[in-house]
C-alpha cells in the first residue's frame, strides 16, 4: 500500500540561540497561514527528503543548507513532516525572502510564548500549533544535551 499522506522536508535553521522561521503568507487556504513556521516544503515525486528540504530551503531564501541532520519524523492525519536541523552560517539580511510575508529570528521566549513580532506585518503573529511544538521539542533536546 503507498503513502497517501502528502509529505514534507522542513529545516530548523538556527544561529545564535536563536530560530529562524517564516510568517507564512495570511491566505486562509493554505495551512499555518498568517502564522510563524519552518522554511521547507512538498517533498516531489522521486525525490528523497533530503533532496527536498534542500531544494526547499534553496527556493525560498536563496540559502544553500551546510551539513545537516536529520531531527524528527511528524506524521499526523493531515501531513508527514521529515525535520532536519542544521545552522544559518550567514547573517539574516543576506538571505532573499521567495515566499513568505516575513522571516524573523525567534528566541526560545518568542516560540514558548507561541507568538513573535513581525514588522512587516506590523503586529504580533502567532506560531503554528505543530511549529511551536516541534520547535519547543529540539530546544528541549538541546537543554538536555548541555
């Protein structure tokens, strides 16, 4: 039997204690809109994950991912999310936001507080609920690896 779950390859992308996400677009079809998320996307037909959060992180910021890892696997009953970590090696302002209304670096406060400030939006957004979630699990798991 095939996977009938769409899948997708998202990046933790961190610097600095801190978390690069994006303020995804506010457009009520598309899911987390107008809320804070990951950098990544659709994982192609034929295509590994690893070939895909690339490829993904490639499109949307003009950043070619360094070595990264594999952090967690996040099925549930809409999606399959493949999460790799890896670090932002350049300052935020050499990167070229492609899609998004916004990208930030969030502090571990910014995501336990499940909201963070965007000046293009001028208002505080929201993170989205499996974003916060994924994102308060590996900062949990790099306190506990210190």
């Amino acid at each position: 039997m095939t996977n009938q779950l769409p899948e997708v390859a998202i990046a933790i992308l961190y610097q600095d204690n801190k978390y690069l996400m994006q303020l995804r677009d506010n457009i009520p079809n598309i899911p987390a809109a107008g809320c804070w998320g990951f950098f990544g996307g659709h994982i192609e037909p034929g295509e590994t994950p690893e070939v895909a959060v690339k490829r993904e992180i490639l499109e949307e910021i003009g950043y070619d991912l360094p070595t990264f890892a594999k952090f967690g696997y996040y099925p549930d009953e809409k999606v399959i999310r493949h999460v790799f970590q890896a670090p932002l090696l350049v300052d935020i302002n050499q990167l070229e936001l492609n899609e998004g209304w916004d990208m930030g670096l969030l502090t571990p406060e910014d995501i336990r507080s499940g909201s963070c400030y965007s000046a293009v939006a001028g208002e505080v957004r929201p993170l989205g609920s499996m974003h916060q979630k994924i994102m308060l699990d590996f900062i949990n798991q790099q306190s506990a690896d210190k």
